[in-house]
C-alpha cells in the first residue's frame, strides 16, 4: 500500500482567476479537494469607516468602487437607503431611469459572468470577448448619460444625476436589436457543448435547503431553484410596473446558474423594453427638485436593499442627525454568497473550485469592501 | 406575501418566549450639543432581544415564523451610550418586507452568544462583526479575524478607533 | 432544517425553470454547433463594424489612430474656464467644490485685493491633485458659477509624478474649448454663467482674476499703449504709471516668474553639468564661474526657502525689487507657493481640530 | 538529400567525392535546414495562432510590429531573451535548467523522419513511424523534470497532469495509427505517403485518368475514424484546447512552465509550438497524404530519382516546391483547426479527459481496428488467405465491399459507444452525488 500525503494548495491571492486578489486554502488528496477555507481582505480599504467620514453625497462616488462592474446597481441601493432615512420622494422619471440603468448593468454583469464563468472553464477568452463586447455597448450607454464607462456616480437623493441625452434612446434601441442575437448565440455556442455540460453538470451543487440556510442570494440562490428576487419579493422603485419572470434551476449546480443569467439577461431585456414603453408617460423630471445636496435626515435608521445583479445588495444607514452617516453598512451580496463556498467545492477537483467561484459571480471590490 | 408589523413581532416572540424581550431606553447618539436644536433620540420600534435568548429568537423567527432568509447582522457602535447594538435582519423566502431583531450588549464586555452553529448563514456576519467591532459571538466556530490581518490590533470600526495616517492630517510637506 | 414554502407570489409575472436536457445521449453534436457559431464569427471579422445592433465584424478600434467616439457627458479631470473675451476666470473661489470633493483634492486660495487687503470674488491659486481625483464630477456639479467643469481629454499619462498635481495656469481653458467639446451642456448653462460672470468682473480689481497666461499678455499691451500716450507728451512722463502700485507688481510677476524658472533650470543644469561644461551656454552669466555654479545654485535655494518662510510668516508679497536679480524672483514664486501651502495647511488643521473636537467626547 | 546532392556533384559536377564526405555535407545541410525551420516554423506558428484567434473573437490581434505585426513574433523573442532568468531557492537547479533541454530535443529531433516533398525526406527510416512516436514520449520526460524541479505545487500538478495525459493519449494514438500501418503494411512515413498516390480509392488508379495523388486515407471510414481519434489524442499530446490541462492558467497558473522565466520559458514555447505543428504535419501526413496532391507525382516521375537518374532536375524543383506547398498548406489548415477548437471550447477536467481517453476513444481505435482488418481482407486477401467470398470480384467491388461494411462497423460502434460512455459518465456522476451528499 502506498503511502498518500494530502497536499495543501494556495489558489491565490495572486492567481488567474480568483476575480481578484482572493485567496483559497486548499487541502487536495491528488486532485480532490478535502477541506477549502477562503481568506480575504487582501483589498480591504474599510469602505464603512470611510462613508463615515464622509457627507452622505460625497459616499456616492465610493459605492461605485464596491462592485466594480454593477457601480449602477450600488448608487441605486444606496440611495434608496438615503431617501428612506431622510424621506426623499422620487419622481416617476427618474424611477424609471433608474431601473433603466440598473437592469442594462444586469445584463451587462451577467455577460460578463458567464464569459468569466467559462474562461475559467479554460476557454480561450471567446465567450468572454464577445460578451465584453455587449458590456462596452452598455458602458458607452452609461457614458453617455453619466460621463463615467464604469464609476457612474450618476445616481442623486431623489433622482438622477442629469437626464437622458437624446442620443441615448435610439442608441439603446440599436443595442436591444443586437442583445437577443447575443444571448441567442452565446446559447447555441455553449448550452449544449458536451465540454462545458461534462464540466458543469453536477460541479458545484448547492441544495435549496442548504443555499436557503446559508442566506446566498441572486442568481446562485435562484440556481438552486428558490425564485427569490427581491424585484418580486419586495417590490422597490416601480418594479411592481413590469411583466417579467424569474427563472430558477432544477439541481442547484454550475449548469443551472449558468443558464439562470442567461434567462436573466432575457427577462431584463424585456423590462427594458416595458421602461421604454412607459418612459415617455412618467412624470416629473429627473430629480427631485426639492432635492437639496446637503442632506441631514433626523435621528434613525434605514435600511434598503435591491436585487444587484449579484444578490441582494442592502445598505443600512444610520443617522445622528448630522450631514455624515453614523453608521453606513453594506450588506454586500458578493461576500455572503462566499459562505458555503467550501462546502460547495468539498469532493470535487481543483479544476473545478475556479468553475464553483465562477459561477458565484464575485467581485473582490464588493467582498472585502 | 407574510407582513408582520414590528409590534406584531414583539407580541410573538412575548408569547413564545417571555424572557428573551427586553425594554430599552430611547437612546442619545451623540451628545446634545450646547445650543442650538437638540438631535431626536433614536428608538427604533423593533424589539429588543436580550442577548442570553438570541438563539431562541432567531430560531424561532427561523423554525417558527418561516422568515428563513438570515439577510444581514449589523453592528453600530454607540459610544457616547456605550452600548454595541446588532442588528439582525430577516426575510420569508416567500417575499415582503423583512422583520428585525436588536440586541445590544455593553460595549467593554461584547459578547453575543453564535447563531453560526444553528444557521450557517451567520458565519461571515459574525466573522464581520468580530473583525471590525471586536464583538466576540460565543460557539462560533471558526472566530477568526476575515479582513484585517490576524496580527491587528485593535477594531477598526469602532467609534473611538484612532483615525491616523492620514495624507491630509499626517506630516508636513 | 424545515421546509419552507417555497412558492412565492409574484404578480406579473411566473417563476419559470430552466430547460436542462443534461441526460439526453450527446454525439458532439453541441461541439459542432459551438464551431459553426466561431466560424461565422472568424469569416465575419473582417469587416469593420461600428453598430450597435451587430454582434458579427471586428469591433477594435485602433486607438492612437482612431479615437473612441466621445459623448459630451464624459468626465475625465477637472479644469477651470476662463472668459474668451476678457480673459477672466469664472472662478470667485467659493469653495463649494473644495467642500464637496470626495478625496479632498481640491485646494484654493482666494485672491486679496493688495491695496485694501480684502477679499476679492477671484481666486488666486488653485491646485487640483489629479492623482488621488476620482473624476466623480461633483466639483463641477455644485460649482454655482460654472467655472469648473469636466475635461474630455484623457491622455495625462506622465513619468513625473509631480505633474499631477496640477495648478491655475495648466487648469485654466478658454471657454470656447468647453463649448466646443459640449456644446448643448455649455449651452444649457451659458447665459446664468456669463450674466454672473459680469457681475464678478465690476468686484475685481485691476487684473485680478485674469488667467495668468494673459496677465502677461496686457501687461504687455497695457505697455505699448502707455508708451504710445508717454510719446507725444513727454511732459505727462512721471504721471504715466495710471495703475495703482500693487496691479503693477501683479502685472510684473508674471515676466519675472518666467526668468525665475528660466534661472532655476539654468542653475539646475549648471549644477548638474559641475565642471565640465562651459559657461558659454550662459553667456548671460559671466561672473558665475563653471565651479561655483553648483555652490550658487544652492544658496540661491537657501535663500529662497528663507524668503519663503519669512514670506510665509508675514504674509506679505515680498517687495519686488527692480532688478532681475536670480535669487528674487525664484524668492517670490516660492513665498507664494509657501504661503499657499500653509495657508492650506492651517485650514485642514483647523478643520481637523474641529473634527476632533466634535468627535472626542 | 544525399541523393540530390550525390546527383548534383558526382553526376552533373563529375567531380567524384566520396560517399562519406557527401554523406556528412548531406547530413550537415539536413540539420541545419532543420534546426532553422523548427524555431522559424514556431515563430510563424504563435503569429498566425494569435491573428486567428483574434478574428474569432471580432478582434484584430497583434498588428503594430511591423506590416500587419509580423514581426511580432520576433518582437516576443527579444523580450523572452532579454528577461531576467529566474531560478527558485528551493529548485533542483540542475535539473530545472536540463527539464526544457530535454523537452526540446525529442521535438526537434522528430523532424528527421519528416517528409516535405517528394524525395526530401531528411532521414528517410524504414520504421520512420514507430520514431516518430518513440522520441516523442520522451519529452514527458521533460515536463517531469519541470515540475519536479521547480518544486513548486502547480508545477508538480501540472507535471503529473502532462505526464498522466500523454501516456493515456499515446495510446489511442498508436491504435489509431496501426490500422492505417495494418492497410499500408509498412512503417516508413514515406510508403504510407505513397501509398495515398492514386484517387479518391487509396494506392487504386483507373486507367485513363491521371493520378491526382488525392487517395487519401481521410476517404475511407477506417481512415476517416483513425484520423478523428488520432487528430483527438494529437491535441492531448500537443497539450491543446480543450486538452490543455497541463498548463491550464485558470487552475495552476502555469502548469509546469510556472517557475519558469526568460528563454527558458522560450523553450517550452517553442517545444510546444513545434510539437504541434509536427502533430499538424503527421496528421497532414498519414490521413491527407502529405505532399501529395494533383501534378506532384506527374511531376515528380519526370524528376532525378535514385530509380530515373536521367530526369531534369527543373521537374526535382518543381515536384519539391508543390510537394511543401501542399504539405505546408495541409499542415497549417490543421492548426487552424486547433485554433478554431481553441477558440471555441472550454478545456475538461483531468478526470473527464482520462475517462474519455480510456473508457471512448480507445474502445473507438480498437473497434476501427478491426475495421481496418476487415478493410484489408475484403480489398487484398484472396482464396489463399482463406477469403473465399470475394474470389472473382473486381478490384472495384471489392473496395466498395470494403467501404460499406466498415463504415457500418464504425458508425455502429460510435453510436454504441457514446450510448455507453454517456451512461457511465451518468452513472459516475450519480456516484458522486452520493458520496457528496453523505458527506453533506
């Protein structure tokens, strides 16, 4: 009989695709993983104590450097969170804006995910280009209303930064000619690829009972087939307005959060047609007129959450009375969708942790705030 | 959708488990300031568990209500009443809006017995928590430093944590 | 663990399950297809395309030929605007956007009026530190008079890392570049900007508040036409000088500014060159002998830090004394830039102190 | 080469050297030509692999080194010499400077056996084939040397990946190559490419139509099946898309090549870039009949040949250039397909790679075996082999005997198998669940 050692294996924090400076201690018996626990804080900058530092306008620009890719869906939460401490109406428009916004940086971070999800799969970055490629006809969308490709910063208490430019709409309306044909084709290069099913197909399960228990949310909770959407669950700016569904998987592996974005990317594409729709109608502007910059809302606490592209996204402020906030958290769907990541990649190979993390969708800027 | 209103919350968790409730004091954050218009006292209206019954409660909300979605635990310093309070936040699987439990525990001695073992959920918020406020959760398992480096001293996130090394307050050019 | 329901509600809409044939027997079939997708792709590359609404042809754009289409919204770095016409800066220095900026970069001085000592609606040196600027656009979204605004240049790369913290004199744009790279925001604004713009210019005296590139400029004409009127009348000679004293001086900073830098890379140069360079390339300078240039240079600086602090102490602009001597004009450009400094220094102490104050019960 | 130029001096020249002296000017020519062509062949490779790849992926790809960036490649090399080389602390520094020698040796060797024309084989073995194959396991040698001594633990997986791969895919390799050896009854490179002389019917020509040297092996069933299971373990063995689990940089970084800097990085490189333009040109050579093509042979029967020493040697030039053409343009078209599938597909797991290795494709070159076996007793056997059936066939039926009854056996057995090899992997998969959610 031979003797076996097991063999302890740093995957990062310097490493190809740990999305970042990420760092996975790992335990393999040959090439199965026993035992995995996760480190971070390699990116740690203390973003709370920061914002409390700050007025609550200057932490705007700051959300947008949580997550990286999704700085649209990080402005909305918290200003949600803002308007709901200090009582901050929104008009329709901006509403409509927002979820305008919030739904292309959906499609924009799913395109991307995927494309991560595969080339960490070992394809040579083609699925990953070409969904690069929607993502900077999204970014040249926020560009052009917000004059930011990734640091928005466009989202004010009580609407938003400035209107939509008159190029955007008829340029917005190019790209939902074009997304279909994308999601169409993306499906037929890898649903049904044998290569990507054998390394997808039953890696990574999370059961529904467990992801619920481990509080994941987002496309990985959806995968494992709960239809939990805080669109649907909690209805927030007008959401409620918007025919759209909620797709979820059957098993709760790699394959089924795989095809949950790519539904995802469809269902919002419709909402956005749906805001196209009705944006015309909406009234009001695009802020809150009476909105002022220097806000100091009373004594209190609040807390708001939206369906980032990545999970639930919540902020929850606390208020002295003072323009800075007391105590601002960031509930950050990234990070706690790390939680049953060891218990996800226990039994399986090392080629497939980089595959499970993957199909999380995580962004370093967001887990280690 | 499940909606439960707060005093709803209370009256439950008052029928189910008489002593985890606890009554508490409008609380003051800052100190009142020499003149000019005195800042409202913070009493948020979700009850008060007392720290001995978390588990209880949580499990029960769990077990019991069906809210099976552990969201968030919060923690926010309050030096000037020197307390820490932490913030749990929960939602029903089945949608609507969240309900809250609070715990506050005296700030020089922070200790909140771990929903990690009984809800795996709460493993990265207690790890948070620890990290950054220095609240020590009793039975976790694995109560390790998860941002800073295990060498640090000190939690960064509390209220008189020294701000220094600063570019715009540190050193004369 | 219970099992909960999991049937949610949802108004508008259903919860739908992914199709997933996993178990069908595969034959390579989705391998091909995947190829087919990839082959289409390679023979549509070579096509340019520039459309939203396609996915196939080669998107590259080839950058420093071709640059990327860029909308008006886009915000890179600050800069400040002055007036085409007059030359003034919009500027009053109301340290909206130094209060507002995030990373706190933004520092100002606002300008005095030297003969009253008052403040005057200009402001005198403004640095930006584009190095820590996050481009977040607030500075030019709470500028009441629209003097800062959002630059669409993007190359700023440099080796020097001091060249991004970025004074008035390179901040400083016409008014016409902004309205040519965002006509229709520049148009939105235009009228509010220039009416208050009018109303700044009656409270500044002289050439305050006039980019400095320019103060030179009608320092120049300003001469010319002070020659053209002392020549017909020579009688009228000692009364010429129509400016109060102190625009004067202002108006002379500007030429000795040039021969201080002028001197300080030539004493630069000297110094590093040492001995084995010949003075002819500074003819200007015969007593300063090749070894004892690197020895000047540097008590040139010591007296220069010495002015600066005595400068910085008092809080005065050093008398400008007639003749272009290297030493003084180097003195009075580093006074100001002392005096700016401390003065920003003093402030952010302040404003520390208070922070502390407030926070240490 | 010795017969060029034994030609050219003693029989155009009449000078009369001696044999050994035109053998070790023959030789000394052949290694040079041979040690140019192999990096130069690398250098095009990595160019072309990127301008490819890049297309695919509605990009341009490198083009500011020079026209259309050829010069790139160059460019990268400047860079691989002039890095600094790294050696770890705790490397067996011996060994970790011998590992990429000894990877591309074998490599550079195995161009010997290599054909590129009509009579411009550089060494032209009777058992050129098994050569071939021998020397090029032993740069596993290599890659185990790299890991090891690298002492770093990606490098070690990766070793032991590359190791693991190429001994299971030498395997269905070699099957696959020995039904084409069972057809042609010879080892030598050289007759396998003779033998696809003909038309579409290999070594067969029909009176009155000129040999378009298109009797390719592709054509048969036996042939075509050899070629995908040989073209298959051919990416294996050049640790290619969706084989590339050796170095596969979004697992261990590097793979064996982790701890590795500077040229000796460059060596890998070109070690594997010339292993897989080998493995384009032996796939070019056993199934697409290597240089041959329409006008080579008319051309080449007109040329100076050890059997027509009266030739023009003009039609040696000519039978040459077309020869490297249409081997050159096979070979590359081959790598375009590897770039394609690179560009298209993700890479599989170890254990999946093993699993389809053992439990599919070798099953699938052994049962083409048999094909090729049957392939040889329908079309060459007669009464006195004991094939009594197709005594008195024409030579034509024959084939077509032999063509429909193994292209059943082959698709029967495709069919069959993947029908088996998806209910293991389901079955395997299951297993694990279990195991899995005991554990859970």
């Amino acid at each position: 009989m031979l003797q076996t050692q097991e063999l302890q294996v740093n995957i990062g924090p310097q490493h190809p695709s740990t999305h970042g400076v990420f760092r996975m201690l790992v335990t393999v018996d040959g090439e199965t993983v026993v035992d995995l626990k996760p480190v971070f804080g390699y990116l740690h900058r203390n973003h709370e104590q920061i914002a409390e530092a700050n007025t609550y306008l200057q932490n705007m620009p700051y959300t947008d450097r949580l997550d990286y890719f999704n700085s649209m869906a990080n402005n909305h939460a918290y200003a949600m969170a803002v308007e709901r401490l200090a009582g901050i109406e929104v008009p329709e428009r901006a509403e409509y804006i927002r979820v305008l916004m919030v739904e292309l940086t959906r499609i924009l971070n799913h395109a991307s995910a995927v494309g991560f999800m595969i080339n960490d799969m070992g394809a040579w970055q083609t699925p990953l280009a070409f969904g690069m490629r929607e993502r900077e006809k999204i970014l040249d969308l926020f560009e052009m209303a917000s004059g930011a490709r990734l640091m928005c910063n466009y989202f004010r208490f009580g609407g938003v930064a400035r209107d939509l430019p008159p190029e955007f709409i008829p340029n917005l309306r190019e790209l939902l000619v074009a997304l279909p044909a994308y999601i169409d084709e993306l499906e037929r290069l890898l649903r049904d690829n044998e290569i990507l099913l054998q390394r997808a197909v039953g890696i990574g399960i999370l059961p529904r009972e467990v992801a619920l228990s481990y509080g994941v949310t987002g496309p990985v909770l959806r995968g494992s087939g709960i239809p939990y959407d805080v669109r649907k669950a909690e209805p927030y700016s007008v959401y409620d307005r918007f025919d759209f569904d909620i797709p979820i998987g059957k098993v709760g592996d790699v394959y089924d959060r795989f095809l949950v974005r790519i539904e995802e990317m469809r269902q919002s594409k419709r909402i956005i047609e749906q805001v196209l729709e009705q944006l015309p109608d909406a009234k009001g502007g695009h802020i809150n007129p009476k909105a002022r910059q220097n806000v100091r809302p009373p004594v209190g606490d609040a807390y708001a959450r939206i369906e980032s592209p990545k999970g639930e996204l919540g902020f929850y402020l606390v208020s002295d009375g003072s323009g800075k906030p007391y105590r601002y958290k960031v509930r950050a769907p990234s990070f706690i969708n790390l939680t049953p990541l060891a218990d996800m990649c226990r039994g399986y190979k090392v080629a497939d942790i980089v595959v499970i993390l993957g199909s999380i969708d995580i962004v370093m800027g967001e887990v280690d705030r | 959708m499940p909606e439960m209103s707060p005093a709803e919350l209370r009256a439950r968790l008052a029928a189910a488990l008489p002593d985890a409730l606890v009554d508490v004091a409008p609380l003051a954050m800052t100190p009142p300031p020499a003149h000019g218009p005195q800042p409202g006292m913070f009493h948020p209206p979700d009850p008060f568990v007392h720290p001995d019954h978390l588990v209880a409660a949580a499990l029960f909300v769990r077990d019991t209500l069906g809210y099976a979605l552990l969201s968030d635990i919060a923690v926010v310093d309050y030096l000037y009443a020197g307390c820490f309070e932490l913030v749990y936040r929960f939602y029903h699987p089945s949608g609507g809006p969240g309900i809250v439990l609070r715990v506050r525990v005296p700030r020089d001695a922070p200790q909140v017995p771990s929903l990690t073992p009984h809800w795996p959920a709460a493993n990265f918020h207690e790890r948070e928590a620890f990290d950054l406020f220095g609240v020590e959760f009793v039975g976790h398992p694995y109560l390790r430093r998860i941002y800073m480096w295990d060498e640090f001293e000190g939690f960064p996130m509390r209220k008189d944590f020294p701000r220094q090394g600063d570019k715009y307050l540190g050193g004369d050019e | 663990m219970m099992e909960p329901p999991f049937e949610i509600e949802i108004p508008r809409g259903r919860v739908i399950e992914v199709q997933r044939d996993d178990s069908r027997v595969r034959r390579g079939g989705g391998l091909l297809r995947g190829m087919a997708v990839i082959w289409k792709h390679w023979k549509e590359s070579f096509r340019l395309n520039r459309s939203y609404s396609q996915i196939h042809g080669t998107f590259t754009i080839q950058y420093p030929e071709e640059k990327p289409r860029i909308p008006e919204a886009y915000r890179n770095m600050p800069i400040l605007l002055y007036d085409d016409e007059t030359g003034h800066e919009l500027c009053t220095s109301c340290f909206q956007c130094e209060r507002i900026c995030p990373p706190q970069v933004i520092h100002m001085t606002q300008a005095k009026d030297p003969a009253t000592g008052k403040p005057v609606p200009a402001v005198a040196e403004f640095i930006i530190e584009y190095d820590a600027c996050m481009s977040c656009g607030f500075c030019a979204e709470v500028c009441p008079f629209d003097a800062i605004k959002m630059d669409h240049e993007f190359e700023l790369s440099t080796d020097d890392h001091a060249q991004l913290t970025v004074h008035k004199a390179q901040l400083n744009r016409p008014i016409s570049y902004y309205a040519s790279i965002a006509p229709t925001m520049w148009a939105e604004v235009r009228e509010s900007a220039l009416k208050k713009l009018q109303g700044n210019i009656r409270r500044r005296p002289d050439v305050i508040g006039i980019a400095p590139h320019l103060t030179e400029r009608i320092a120049a004409r300003r001469a010319e036409l002070a020659a053209q009127a002392a020549a017909p009348s020579p009688a009228a000679e000692p009364a010429s000088p129509p400016a109060p004293s102190a625009p004067t001086e202002a108006r002379k900073l500007t030429p000795e500014e040039k021969a201080a830098k002028l001197a300080a890379i030539r004493a630069a140069k000297a110094a590093q060159a040492g001995d084995g360079v010949t003075p002819s390339a500074e003819g200007g300078t015969p007593a300063e002998a090749p070894p004892a240039d690197d020895k000047a240079a540097r008590l040139a600086a010591i007296r220069a830090a010495n002015a600066a602090k005595k400068a910085a102490a008092t809080d005065a602009a050093p008398a400008a004394t007639g003749e272009p001597t290297t030493p003084t004009p180097a003195d009075d450009k580093a006074a100001r830039l002392a005096a700016i400094r401390a003065a920003n220094a003093a402030k952010r102490k302040q404003a520390a102190d208070s922070v502390d104050t407030e926070e240490g019960s | 080469m010795y017969d060029i130029l034994q030609a050219l001096i003693n029989g155009t020249f009449g000078w009369g050297w001696p044999d050994w002296l035109i053998y070790l000017i023959s030789s000394l020519v052949v290694v040079t030509i041979i040690l140019v062509v192999a990096p130069l062949q690398m250098l095009f490779f990595t160019y072309y692999e990127r301008r490819v790849i890049a297309r695919m992926q509605d990009r341009i790809g490198p083009n500011r080194v020079g026209p259309e960036g050829i010069w790139q490649p160059i460019a990268d090399g400047v860079k691989m010499f002039t890095k600094e080389d790294i050696v770890p602390e705790a490397a067996d520094r011996i060994v970790h400077f011998l590992a990429p020698c000894v990877v591309v040796a074998p490599t550079i060797l195995m161009f010997a056996v290599v054909p590129w024309g009509p009579g411009m084989t550089p060494v032209d073995l009777p058992t050129s084939l098994l050569f071939f194959f021998a020397v090029s396991s032993i740069s596993a040698v290599g890659l185990m040397m790299a890991g090891w001594a690298s002492n770093n633990k990606f490098s070690l997986l990766g070793a032991m990946r590359a190791v693991a791969q190429m001994v299971s895919y030498e395997i269905p390799a070699v099957l696959s190559l020995i039904a084409i050896v069972m057809i042609v009854g010879s080892l030598s490179i050289n007759s396998i490419i003779e033998y696809q002389a003909g038309l579409l019917i290999s070594n067969r020509d029909l009176p009155g139509i000129p040999d378009l040297g298109l009797g390719w092996f592709v054509f048969t069933p036996v042939g075509f099946v050899a070629f995908i299971a040989f073209f298959i373990a051919a990416l294996a063995e050049g640790e290619r898309t969706p084989f590339d689990i050796p170095e596969a940089d979004s697992e261990i970084v590097a793979g064996y090549m982790t701890e590795y800097s500077g040229m000796k990085f460059g060596l890998f490189y070109l070690a594997q870039y010339v292993l897989n333009f080998l493995l384009c040109a032996i796939t070019a050579i056993l199934f697409f009949g290597g240089w041959q093509g329409p006008g080579v042979n008319w051309l080449y029967a007109q040329a100076i040949t050890p059997t027509n020493p009266d030739g023009n040697g003009l039609f040696n030039v000519l039978a040459g250039a077309l020869g490297v053409f249409y081997f050159l343009l096979k070979t590359y078209i081959f790598f375009f397909v590897m770039v394609w599938l690179r560009g298209a597909f993700p890479r599989l797991r170890i254990d999946q790679l093993m699993d389809f290795g053992w439990k599919f494709l070798i099953p699938l070159t052994l049962a083409n075996l048999f094909s090729a076996a049957v392939w040889v007793a329908f079309t060459r056997w007669g009464a006195a082999e004991g094939m009594l059936i197709t005594v008195g066939w024409s030579p034509v039926l024959r084939w077509l005997a032999a063509f429909i009854i193994t292209l059943a056996i082959n698709i029967g057995v495709y069919l069959w198998l993947t029908q088996v090899y998806a209910a293991s992997q389901a079955e395997r998969r299951r297993v694990e669940l279990e195991e899995l959610s005991a554990t859970l």
